[in-house]
C-alpha cells in the first residue's frame, strides 16, 4: 500500500504499537531538555502541517495565512490567560475558537475567489494581522509581546520541563490527527477533494461547494488556533514576530515536502523538517545549503513530497504524465 | 406533466445568440435525441438546464418545478445529473470514490457525524458501497475491476465510462448525456447504445447529444434538431434521417441542376 493511502483503521491500529511505544517511551530514555523541545517543537507543527493540509491538500484551495491563524490562538490563549486568568483546558479550545471565527469570516469573504486571488487575500489578511497585533498595543502590549503565560496544567499540576508538555502535545496530536482521519475518510472528506478535483463536476454531484469550502477552513484554522494555544502555554511568551509570513512558509514547506493530501505527509514533513536543522548543527555554516538541497531534490525528484498523492502538485513532468491519455480529447468530437 | 419543459429559452454570449427561443419537453422514461452540428446551442442548452448557464428568457420546469434561479447542486437535488463534453472525472480518487461522491445527495453524514461516526453512518457507507456495485455491473468488468485504482490510470473509453456511473450513482430522474462517444472506437461505441438502454430500463430518462449517428439513431425515441440556436424540427428517428431541413443543416443546400 502506497504511503499516501495509509489511514489508521481498526483493523491495522497493533502495526502501530511499535510506534507509538517508542514515542512514549522516548522521554524516558532522553534526558535531554534540548531534545525534548525540539519533539515538543516537532509536535505543535505535526497540528500546523496537517490542519494546513485540510485546506491545501485535501480541499486545493490556496490559503497562505496559516501563520496568522495560529497567531491568533496564542494570542487568545496568552490575553484570555495573563488577564483573566482562564485556565490551560479552557483557553486551548477558545484559541481554537477564536481562530476558526477569524477563519470562518475570511472564509465567507473571500472563498467565492479561487486560486490565486484566495492566496493573496490570505497574505494580505496575514499582514494585517500582524500589524494590529503589533499596534493594539492596549490589547497585545503591541511590540513588547505578552510575557508570564502560565504553564500548561493536567489536573492542577502546572508542567515544568519538557517532558511532561512532550506527553501533552504526543496527546495533543493523536487526537488531531484522529479527528482529522475521521473527517477526510468521510462523506465530508470525499467532498473536499471532489472540490479539489474539478469544482464544476463536484457542484452537478450535488455537493454545496461553496459551504463546504467554509466548513474546510474553519476546520483548518480551529486546529491552527489550538496549536497556538499550546505554543503560547509552552513557551510561556508571545511576540507578533513569530506568527509572521515566513512561518506560513515554513508550514507549506513542510506539508510540501511531506506531501500534500494525505494523512502521513505532513507527520512526516512536520517532523523531518523541525529535526533536520537542528541535526544538521555539526555542518555550521553549510547547514542552509544542505537545506536547501534536500528541498530542492525533494520538489524535482518527488514533486507529490515523501507521501504525498501523486501528481497532486503539476510539475511539467507530472503534468504531461497525468494528461497523456486524454491526448484524444483534442480529437474533433 | 412532462418531467421536463423548456418553454422559449434563449441565451445570447454578448452579440451571438446562442439559444434562440427553444422549446422543448421530455417525458418520464424517453430517450430524448438532441443533435445538430457544431455551435448550434446543444452543450448550452445542457448548461441552462443544469443550472451552469444563466439564461434571462424563458423557463425551464423540471418536475414541475422552475430551476431557472437555482444553483448546479440545487438542480442536481431535484434529480437532474449530467455528464459532460470534454471528461471532468476527479484524477485522483478512486472508481469507487467516484460512485460515493455520486451518491453524495442520498447521504446526510456532516462534520459531526464525521467525528462521532454513530451507527446510522456506517449503515450509510454500506448502503452507499452496495448501490455502486450495482451502478458498476453495468459495465461488466470495465470499472468494478478497477475499483481502487486512480480514475487518471484508467483508459479514456473507461473514464468516459465513470462519469455516467458517476451521475448515475446519484440515482437521477433526467440523466443529460453530453457526447457520450466522443473520442471512442466503433467497437465501443456499440456497446453505449446498449448502455443507455440499459439505463432506460433502470426507471432514468435521458437526453443525449450525441454527433454518432448509429448511436443516435439506435438509442433515441425521439429525436429533437438544433441548427443556430433555433429548434428546426422534432420526430422520430426514421422521420429525422428523411427531414430535408435536418439533411440541409448538416450538409448544406442539396445543389440541383437540370
């Protein structure tokens, strides 16, 4: 079975257990807090990547604010937590809230565009939100960020080190990644990429396209906003600059190299692209061109990324490979 | 009642009028022929029935009822489904995917159903996999063969193939069939004539563009000619091969000399 079909089923979960024991038994082997942030780092991007994925990936449409989404859920998290004192298990859901709200407004404005005038709405839209986070300094103490977020909690306990935020955000995941397999393996799912497949066919299917692009990208944002809860209860601090343009970036970089419209890819691509720079640190100054290299040989060797559905991004190669056998159709008819 | 009435439609793209005050109906259970030569308002006339094409003259009245404000999937939830001209099959989903997405109106499985996946939603994707089996029997071997196989693998006579069993999982009252054989070899074309008969005895009316003669002769009860944008003429099979109106669009002024 190729990667970019594997979806967890009830019949297949015991060929996981491997997997998951080594997960869980990690923290526990790895003293290290250096490494331990990093699997933390790992995971709040596995929630970024594959909530991108419901929107790119499954649903092909070209968002490119993702960055501000999360943004706004750890700013949530971060106002609704130093000021009122709200705690963990309540702003995580109400960042994800939040952001989806801001997502559905988005959504509702701009999803009657397609292609390339939704993606420079979304990077306008992520500019803005920088700029008001940035200038509502009554709001989010503007360039001075928002410090003494207090840690995450589990049943009263505040976490301190990274151990116990690994086992949360190793939660956190499953439980995303879960909710996300349920939602693409449905009736919902099977819409989202008759849409991305060819619109005009999915809307003489009966499927009410333009709802059901909303529905994908509120449900994208939610889990964006809740990342970004999560970031802002870990790293206990919040500034504008970490939820700029080039962290849409480094999110669509990894659901590209992992492979867009399917479950694996962005796990793997989430993963893979956290990891490598840090374990590329022994090359010093080559470590940018080592990453750059493995993009590139990732987008002109496997332009569908490591798990990716094949052909799902139209190099010249997988293009004239997907539309050789309709050489025919220019026939007179 | 006919099942579907068009009543003095007409469409124009700026100058050029593509429809010109069309008028037609098809009964519950005909084959309906729609033929004429190229750019004379078939594939629009489709469009305004499928809700794709807006058109400010006329109406349409599909059981009864007006589609001329209603959007492709609401025309598609009053039972009309179609295929069209040039092959809009989803490259990469599976055959069977394709039938699911075809049955999408008889499902109800939204986000939250998604989620908590109650019992009534597998009994859905049951009944949902069981009807697209039998959808595919109508192609022998053809598709249910190739049930998990990307549609973009698939040869073009079978993707041609999987956009009818496509509009025809969704259980349609009116199936509009736009060119059916194009780009086929004889020997396939023969069996669509069988097909569309087949699809005639499941309880679907169809009307059907077709520019194979054999295919339209063959498969239509009755046939209706569009040249420019006007209707010249309606009738049976045996009295459209006759017509000198229909022989003349096509071929030009029979030339006489003495």
């Amino acid at each position: 079975m190729p990667l970019y079909e594997f979806v967890p089923r009830r019949s297949n979960w015991h060929a996981w257990l491997p997997v998951l024991l080594g997960l869980l038994l990690f923290p526990l082997l790895v003293q290290s807090e250096y490494l331990l942030n990093i699997a933390v780092y790992a995971g709040i991007y596995v929630i970024l990547t594959s909530s991108l994925n419901i929107t790119n990936g499954y649903t092909g449409l070209f968002s490119f604010g993702h960055a501000a989404f999360y943004g706004i859920g750890a700013y949530t998290a971060a106002i609704l937590a130093t000021r009122s004192g709200i705690p963990f298990w309540l702003t995580l859901p109400l960042a994800g809230i939040v952001a989806s709200a801001f997502g559905a407004a988005i959504a509702l404005l701009t999803l009657r565009l397609g292609g390339i005038f939704l993606a420079l709405v979304t990077i306008g839209f992520q500019e803005i939100a920088y700029l008001v986070i940035l200038n509502w300094v009554s709001l989010t103490r503007g360039p001075m960020g928002i410090p003494g977020i207090p840690p995450a909690t589990i049943w009263g306990v505040a976490l301190s080190g990274n151990r116990g935020y690994y086992f949360l955000i190793l939660a956190l995941d499953t439980l995303v990644l879960f909710l996300i397999s349920r939602i693409v393996t449905s009736r919902v799912g099977r819409a989202f990429v008759a849409i991305r497949e060819d619109e005009l066919a999915a809307q003489s299917a009966g499927i009410a396209t333009f709802p059901t692009k909303v529905l994908s990208f509120v449900v994208a944002t939610f889990f964006a906003g809740i990342a970004g809860g999560f970031f802002a209860h870990h790293a206990r601090f919040v500034s504008a600059d970490s939820f700029r343009l080039d962290e849409t970036f480094a999110i669509l970089t990894m659901l590209i190299v992992g492979g867009m419209g399917s479950l694996p890819g962005p796990v793997i691509g989430a993963v893979f692209l956290v990891v490598l720079p840090e374990a590329s640190r022994f090359l010093a100054e080559y470590r940018g061109v080592v990453y750059g290299l493995i993009l590139i040989g990732v987008i002109l060797f496997r332009p569908e990324g490591i798990a990716g559905v094949p052909g799902i991004i139209r190099t010249r190669g997988a293009l004239s490979r997907a539309e050789k056998p309709s050489a025919e159709e220019g026939q007179p008819a | 009642m006919s099942l579907l009435e068009i009543r003095s439609v007409s469409v124009s793209f700026g100058g050029l009028a593509a429809l010109k005050q069309v008028s037609m109906a098809v009964d519950e259970g005909e084959v309906v022929g729609l033929i004429g030569p190229n750019g004379a308002g078939k594939t629009t006339l489709f469009n305004c029935l499928s809700g794709f094409q807006p058109f400010a003259e006329g109406h349409i009245l599909f059981r009864g009822a007006s589609i001329q404000t209603l959007a492709p999937h609401r025309v598609a939830a009053l039972g009309l489904a179609r295929t069209f001209q040039t092959s809009r099959i989803f490259k990469r989903m599976t055959v069977l995917d394709h039938l699911l997405v075809g049955h999408h109106l008889h499902q109800r499985t939204g986000l939250w159903a998604a989620i908590a996946r109650p019992a009534w939603v597998a009994r859905e994707e049951a009944e949902a996999r069981e009807r697209a089996h039998r959808t595919l029997a109508l192609f022998g071997d053809r598709l249910s063969s190739r049930l998990h196989d990307f549609a973009e693998s698939l040869s073009y006579a079978n993707r041609r193939r999987l956009e009818i069993a496509r509009a025809l999982a969704a259980e349609p009252r009116l199936l509009l069939l736009d060119e059916p054989t194009a780009g086929m070899n004889p020997h396939e074309t023969g069996g669509i004539v069988q097909l569309i008969k087949m699809i005639r005895d499941l309880g679907v009316t169809v009307l059907l563009i077709e520019h194979d003669m054999k295919v339209i002769m063959g498969a239509s009860d009755r046939i209706v000619v569009l040249d420019h944008g006007e209707k010249i003429t309606e009738g049976l099979p045996e009295d459209i091969r006759r017509n000198e109106g229909v022989i003349q669009a096509y071929m030009g002024r029979r030339q006489i000399r003495a």
